[in-house]
C-alpha cells in the first residue's frame, strides 16, 4: 500500500473544525490540529505523516509502534515507555491513561484520575540479580524516565526510583536477563498509552476526509504527483527522504 499523509487545501478550508471535532468524536480525542507549514496553497496539518523512515517504530523496543501498508500504528503491545513520543519529530505522538475512553479528554481524564477517591496503584517493581549483571548500562541508556538502573542491579536491589513508571523496557533490553519483575504471576499493567493518527485504521474511511463539507482535506499518496501541486510540499514529504536514503547507500550505510 502507498504511503499517504494529510494535507489541507488553504483555498477551500473555511476553518469550521469539522475535522478535528469527528476526529475527537471517533477517537475520543482530535489527534490532529489546523496548525503546521504552508505552501503556499497547501498545508500539513500538526499530524502523523507516516515517516518512511518511521523514527517512532525504531525507538520503540517492546513492538508497541509497527508498520504496516504505509503507515505506522499503535499496537496492543504498548507499555506507554514514551520512547515513540521522543522519537516523532513533528510531536504528534501524545501519551494517554491506559483508561482513556472514547469520548473524553485527554485532561479530563488526567484531572479524573488525579481526584480519584481510589486510584488505581501499579503494583510491583523491577528487581535485579547482581551476580548477572555486567554493568553494561543498557537498562539506564533505554529508561524513559533516565533511572539508572544498573546501579540497583550491581547491588542487587529493587528499583524504587518514584520516577519508575513501570513500562518494563529496562527488563526487555536487558542482555544478561539481570531484570525481572519482583511479582509473580501478576504483571503490573501500564499506566499509559500511545496515542496518534493512523488515518482510521480499521474503519473504510478517514473521518475528517469524509466529512470536511468543502472537501479541503486530502488523503493524497506521498510519491511523485505531489510535484504537481507544489514543489516545497513533494520535497518536504517525499523528496528529503530520498535524498537521505542516498546519501546512506553512498556512504555504506545501505547496501
């Protein structure tokens, strides 16, 4: 499938929100905003434009980001380590509680938790085995949050760092199997989750396309017609991709 991405005709849009309000009506949140470069006729709205290079699936190191046909998507397997959110250089990749419902804001929900009579506590903690550990430091070098895990593991302690967000990354990357949960069989369930466009994966049609009632928003396939409406907007899509994929296979870096 081609690659496609989100652009906004600036010569049809008449700034009603259509997009965004269905967006947030499907997904419970608008996982895209109105705002982003220009040009000139044309706009990237602040949205994920599925990165051929998909820096978000890269950092992700517990199968929590995937790319499939084109376009990158959350998975169930996400632990809500942040990695993603990091990696996205357009900074359309959000966290939100593990609970968030359709229908409900980001920060009505966080504000909801946080006046919880009876907040849901992770329980468990990331253990260690000092006599596995080498000390390589890939635990701390993969933490969210930059504990350095390694120094509870050479004493053989349980990470009890309050910034610990229990996502489980550091006992994924861990080469010596050093890190274990201190539970068992229960695994603590993660406290947050991932959350971007993925054009309405699962459903016939984007949302926001289909109900835009000037039909200023396009699903348009990322490749060489872009050049015939405009020539900024292909090289900011397709053609920077192209020239740093060249640029690799020049200096070795892809065979």
């Amino acid at each position: 499938m081609t690659r496609e991405i989100l652009i906004r005709d600036l010569s049809k849009c008449v700034v009603c929100d259509v997009c965004t309000t269905v967006c947030k009506d499907r997904h419970g949140r608008a996982r895209m905003n109105l705002e982003g470069p220009r040009f000139p006729r044309y706009q990237l709205p602040n949205v994920c434009r599925n990165c051929p290079d998909t820096p978000c699936v890269t950092a992700c190191r517990l199968d929590g980001m995937k790319e499939r046909g084109g376009r990158t998507f959350v998975t169930d397997a996400c632990k809500g380590c942040n990695k993603c959110v990091e990696a996205c250089p357009f900074g359309v990749v959000t966290l939100l509680p593990i609970e968030h419902k359709k229908k409900e804001g980001f920060f009505a929900r966080v504000l909801g938790l946080a006046r919880s009579a009876e907040p849901k506590a992770i329980v468990g903690h990331v253990a260690s085995d000092a006599s596995r550990c080498v000390q390589c430091g890939v635990c701390g070098y993969n933490c969210p949050q930059g504990i350095q895990v390694r120094d509870y593991a050479r004493r053989g302690k349980t990470v009890d760092d309050p910034r610990c967000v229990r996502c489980g990354l550091c006992i994924e990357v861990c080469p010596r199997g050093t890190l274990r949960w201190d539970i068992a069989p229960e695994i603590p369930s993660p406290m947050f989750r991932a959350d971007k466009c993925n054009l309405c994966d699962g459903y016939a049609e984007s949302a926001c396309v289909k109900e835009c009632p000037t039909q200023a928003l396009l699903r348009i396939p990322a490749d060489e017609r872009l050049l015939n409406m405009n020539e900024a907007l292909y090289h900011e899509t397709v053609g920077k991709y192209l020239a740093a994929a060249d640029d690799r296979r020049h200096s070795g870096g892809v065979k």
